[in-house]
C-alpha cells in the first residue's frame, strides 16, 4: 500500500528510496550469487524451449530468461548495444556471450552495481557507466539496440527516459522493453509509449510467464533473502524478491500488477 502510495503520489521520492534501497543491496551482497534483479521469465510450462545455458548460469535461469526472451526477436551482430539500469550485469554479460554484440555499455545509478559489475564482468567489449535513465550522456543515433529490463516503473518521468531512448538509437535501431505496472495504469503506460514516436513491433502481456518464473524460482529467492538481508528487514524485502510479504511460503504475487515486453524500433 505504502509502495503503491509512493509510485503514484510521489515518483521523485520514490526515485530516490530506489537509489538508497539498490545501493544497500549490493552491500549486503558482495558475492556474486546475486546477478540479476528481475522477476524472471518462463515459457516451458507452454511448451517454450529450454535454452541450453554454461553451469554458472543454470542457478540464474529465470531471470536469465527474460533477457533471452527479450533478446533472441533482433539480430546482435556488429551492433552497438546500451542497456538502461544494467543493475549487477547478468543481462549484459550473457548477452555480451550469447548474442555476441560488437559493444554493450550498461548504465545505472547505483555506483555500488556498477562498481561490481567492472569487477564481476570483464569481457572484451563490454563497460559500465554510472548514469541516469532520464539524462543519459550520449550522443544522438549512437545505439543500435537499447534494452531496459524492470527498472522504468522507477523512474519519475518515463517520457523523458523514452525521449533519451529515441535520441540515442540510429534509425532502425531496437528498443527491447520489459517492465510491469499496477493494472490500473496500464492503459496509461501504453499510451505513452505509443506517444513516444518508435514504431511498436511487438507487444505481450507476459504477467503468466512471471508468475510460473517466480514459482519455480521460489526456493533459490527465499534463500537470498534468508542469508544476506538482516532479519528485521526480511519482511520487507520477500516482498521486494516478488515472494508474499511475512510469510515466504505464502502465495506468489505481482500485487495487481501486469508484467509486458514491447520491442519497438526508430524509423
Ligand atoms: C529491478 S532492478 C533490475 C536490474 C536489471 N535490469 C536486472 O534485470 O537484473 C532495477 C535497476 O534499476 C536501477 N535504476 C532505478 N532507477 C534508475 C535511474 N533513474 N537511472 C538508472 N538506473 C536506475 C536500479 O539501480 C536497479 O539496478
């Protein structure tokens, strides 16, 4: 409630607990079992294919898989990729090895995440800047991709960071979208993104998908929480982990919230 009070009443504020709440993560977790941030994506249940990962990814599949699925609708080579909240870069170091784009530069405005991602991922190509998504500090048409995955509903002003995102790709380029919204602003989310001049290619209600990922994920989010958050502050943070608030046994939930993907291009 408190939550839902903050996204809708006071978004600079919320901008800002995001940025104190991002930072505490990545102290409390100076390992490297924390690499991806997201709600994670899964389609076997439907028949979807099992992506064959490297061991050390096996333990990230679901939130790998939002990437992936995200990902595999564009062509990666020799294209110049930046990603908008890369938070502790598993998206950007899978991709940088899957796809194998020519550069990937991660932003976010946590220096602790991008302090950890200089260290954790070093691959020819790949860098980490510290930014904001609504002021990023590069020249016009300089992308070929942009990808944004659960980070926009942060933001104070989506038009703004669409208006960067418009201004940094090359015509034709891509932007590979993932985020959710409380059901009642989905409409409104939808119209802004028509209003922000790219042309829709693709657009999916994925809410399912995450929720199955969540489920199937469940033991390895509530042993997160479990080892590295102090136990007066678990409550909050099962939550945070898309695990139900008191009790991690509890039902999963999105909080009336819907989970889409859009893939959009610069004409
Ligand atoms: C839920 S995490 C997702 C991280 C990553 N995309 C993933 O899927 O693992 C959200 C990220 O957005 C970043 N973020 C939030 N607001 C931001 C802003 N205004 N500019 C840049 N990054 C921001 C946070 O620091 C955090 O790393």
């Amino acid at each position: 409630m408190l939550n839902k009070l903050l996204f809708h009443r006071f978004p600079t504020l919320k901008s800002w607990i995001t940025r104190i709440q991002y930072e505490f993560i990545s102290a409390l977790n100076p390992k490297h079992d924390l690499l991806f941030m997201n709600f994670g994506y899964t389609d076997h249940h439907e028949g979807g294919a099992r992506i064959l990962l490297d061991p050390q990814d096996e333990i990230h599949r679901y939130p790998l898989q939002l990437y992936h699925h995200l990902a595999k609708h564009i062509v990666w080579n020799n294209a110049d990729a930046l990603e908008v909240s890369s938070g502790r870069g598993g998206g950007a170091s899978y991709i940088m090895r899957k796809f194998k784009p020519r550069s990937y530069i991660g932003v976010d405005f946590s220096m602790r995440a991008i302090e950890f991602c200089r260290t954790h991922h070093q691959i020819d190509g790949l860098r980490f800047d510290h930014g904001n998504a609504e002021d990023l500090k590069f020249a016009d048409s300089s992308f070929d991709i942009v990808l944004n995955v659960e980070a926009s509903l942060y933001y104070p002003n989506l038009d703004k960071f669409l208006a960067h995102v418009k201004r940094v790709l090359k015509p034709g380029g891509y932007f590979l979208y993932a985020d959710l919204r409380y059901e009642e602003k989905v409409n409104e989310w939808h119209k802004q993104l028509k209003d922000a001049g790219l042309k829709l290619v693709k657009e999916e209600d994925i809410t399912k998908n995450v929720l199955e990922a969540l489920e199937k994920d469940r033991a390895r989010r509530t042993h997160l929480v479990d080892t590295y958050v102090p136990s007066f502050l678990r409550e909050q943070f099962y939550h945070f982990a898309g695990l139900k608030a008191n009790t991690p046994g509890g039902k999963l939930h999105l909080e009336h919230r819907r989970y889409w993907v859009f893939i959009m291009q610069k004409e």
